[in-house]
C-alpha cells in the first residue's frame, strides 16, 4: 500500500489505510482482511453482501497504519463466487519512517 500513485513506485512511509471500495458482483457474502507485511498484523472488515446485478459500488471503513499491506477476499460456503471488476483503496501517508 505504500506506493505513490502516479509513479508507481514503493516509497516505505507509513500509510494509513481508511476506506476500501469494489465493484463486486457474485452471490453469497465476501469477507475481506487487511493484512500486514508477513500477515503480523490483520484487521477483518464488515462483509459484502453479493448480487448478480448491481448499481453501486459499496464501501468498508478501516483503520489499519503499515509499512505495506494485502487485502484478502475470500467466501466461505461452496458454489459462492466472486467476480471483482474494481478495487479503490483509499490511503492517505502519515509518516516518513518508523523511528530508529
């Protein structure tokens, strides 16, 4: 998560992950989790209730602060799929460096 978006490049500062929002389509509930940098860290977040058709592009509040982060998206029940089209992960970076 800390790369600029423009350049594309890994930067290290700390970034401080708040919002994620996809464009989801599928059936049943996806169940995401922000992980840190060699899953140290994990925060899951509210689930996505799934449609075959939709309008909008739903939106789950974080508050998770690393270095670099992964988003997991899973299901858990057999015959539910995902199809993700778009994926927004706001971030806004809050420090340079940890200290030392």
């Amino acid at each position: 998560m800390s790369t600029t978006a423009r350049e594309g490049r890994v930067t290290g500062n700390i970034s401080h992950i708040n919002a994620v929002r996809m464009r989801v389509i599928g059936t049943g509930n996806l169940n995401m989790t922000l992980y840190s940098l060699s899953d140290e860290i994990s925060q899951p977040l509210v689930p996505f209730t799934m449609s075959l058709t939709t309008r909008i592009m739903p939106t789950r509040l974080s508050n998770f602060m690393e270095q670099m982060a992964s988003l997991e998206c899973e299901t858990t029940e057999i015959n539910e799929y995902f199809k993700i089209n778009r994926i927004i992960i706001f971030t806004k970076e809050v420090f340079s460096s940890y200290p030392g």
